[in-house]
C-alpha cells in the first residue's frame, strides 16, 4: 500500500515503497510506448516550473497524458504573476484549488518542502536548487534495475557533487541497496559532509578521487553529471573547473564489457558524441524510463489502481 502523498526527497523513502514505485513502473512500461489508458482519466496535474528544465516538465506531461490525465502549465515566471512579486506559497495557495496534484521545481533548496506544507494537495518535487530531485532517482534506479543491476552495485558518480541534486538523492537512495560508491569530482566540488556522513553511517562504502581514469576498470555504473553553472557565486571559480572530466569512446577501453554509462542529462561536454554508438551509453533510455517512472509516481500518488 503505497500511503505517501507528497514526494519531496529521497530520505522520506523507505526500500519498500521505492522496490512499488519500480514495480509499478515495469507494469505500466507498455503505456509509455503508445498503449491506451484512462488511469488517470479526470486528473489535472500543475506544473509550476521556475528553472529550466526540458525532460522532467515533458515527461510529466506524457506520463500524464498517455495515461488520460491533464497537465497545467506555468513555465515561465516572466509570463506568470511571479513577475510581478507574487510569492511562491501564495502561488502554492491558488494552484492547489486548481489541479489534483503539483510538480514543483525551484532554484531554493527546501521550496518544495515548503510548498508541500501549503497545499492540500500532493506536491512533487522536481528539483529544489542544489537540494534534492526524487523522480529523477527514481528513474535512475529504474535504470539501473533494467539496464545492470541494483544489488551489489559498483557505482561511480562523477562531476558536480556540491551542486548536483541528482546525485545528492541518488547517494540516498543507493544507500538502502547497499552500494559501493566512488565519488569523482574536482576538490571544489565534492559531495557534502552531511551527505558523505549519512551515507557511511548507513554501512555504506564510499571512496573519493579527483580522477575519472581510477574508477572506469572497475564501475558497474558511470553516472556523469553536468558541472551546474547557475549555482556558482562566482562565474569565474566556475571557468576553473568547466570541463574537468570528459569521457571518449577511447577512454573507455578499459571499461567491462558490460558497464553502462548515464547521465541526467543535459549533457554540455562531459560526454563525447563518439560514446552514443558504444554498447555503453544509456543516458537517452534513461530519458525515456523518465516516462513509465512519473506514470507510476503519479498513478500512485493520485490513488488510481
Ligand atoms: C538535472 C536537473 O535539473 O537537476 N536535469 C534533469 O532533471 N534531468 C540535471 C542538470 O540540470 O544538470
């Protein structure tokens, strides 16, 4: 019984309730690619996004609509009564009259935390500045689970790990499955303390290096991610760091045959286009798991069997 109503962060989640939201996922994998259902029939979900995104505000939509839901939309704060100073728990306040459930995605950390005390309606957080983007890992994993393996996990998470919510969730939530964990990132850039801590207190292996050549022979998984620019005070501490880590076809020659490469894309330069044809690259199935993965979140979150 799947009794969360709002999705905030990966810490909120116990193995179990994320082991359903994978398995439901899998059940409803044939929807994603064009099958027709009415599951979510009646269902209006908002998406109030104030960052960018591409992938995570689309696959909502699709996840929706492929299952007979409704989105709503505010995508830009430029067009939205944010422009001219609304706040965002008034925003919050409204919208949750409005739809059945909200996607919220945020430059401040702990905003959706916020909002979920607000709204009486299910909020979803797609992302909260620096903080945590619990869909996204659990399309991760999904991945993972399909596409290698999640138990006995040698995963190297690699790039921007200060800033990177993908992999502060992700951390969490490999944690409960008992992985070993290379953290790769320019010194700037490394993992919190309080993440790195939690995560050995949970039993957890964790490694760190400045190189990315150390941790390919052995990687079950190479997770990249990009170095996130906008959360730099300083633009020029990040032209020190911009392009630190790159991998080509070549320097995957070390590689096992069977690891696979992801990234949550966007890519920038992280990942050479010669990669995409290798029986490595899964970043843009990944992508496409984003869609059967928000199925299952929402289906589960709005109460549908
Ligand atoms: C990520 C994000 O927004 O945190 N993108 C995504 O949701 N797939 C990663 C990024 O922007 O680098």
């Amino acid at each position: 019984m799947f009794t969360k109503k709002h999705i905030i962060s990966m810490r909120d989640f116990s193995r179990a309730e994320i082991d359903a939201i994978l398995k439901k996922a899998e059940e409803l994998e044939s929807f994603a690619k064009g099958k027709k259902s009415d599951l979510l029939a009646g269902k209006i979900l908002a998406l109030l996004f104030y960052e960018s995104s591409t992938r995570t505000r689309l696959s909502f939509e699709t996840a929706m609509k492929r299952l007979g839901g409704e989105t709503v939309n505010m995508i830009s704060t430029e067009t939205s009564s944010a422009s001219k100073g609304e706040t965002l728990a008034d925003t919050i306040r409204v919208v949750s009259e409005y739809a059945d459930a909200i996607v919220l995605r945020h430059s401040k950390e702990g905003s959706a935390r916020m909002a979920a005390e607000i709204s009486n309606i299910p909020v979803i957080n797609a992302g909260d500045g620096a903080g945590h983007h619990p869909t996204q890992t659990l399309l991760d994993l999904y991945t993972i689970k399909r596409e290698s393996h999640l138990e006995n996990l040698d995963i190297a998470l690699i790039g921007d790990l200060k800033y990177g919510r993908t992999v502060h969730s992700l951390a969490y939530a490999l944690s409960l499955y008992g992985a070993n964990i290379s953290l790769v990132s320019p010194e700037q850039l490394k993992m919190p303390d309080e993440i790195k801590g939690d995560l050995r207190k949970r039993g957890i292996d964790v490694s760190e290096t400045t190189k990315l050549e150390d941790v390919i022979p052995n990687a079950d998984v190479l997770y990249m991610t990009r170095i996130q620019k906008e959360r730099f005070p300083d633009p020029s501490e990040y032209q020190k760091v911009a392009g630190t880590y790159r991998i080509s076809a070549e320097l995957l020659k070390d590689a096992r045959d069977d690891m696979i490469i992801m990234h949550p894309l966007p890519r920038v330069n992280e990942i050479d286009a010669d990669v995409d044809a290798t029986k490595h690259a899964r970043y843009f199935q990944q992508a496409f798991y984003g869609v059967p993965v928000r199925m299952a979140v929402m289906s589960l979150v709005l109460g549908a069997r």
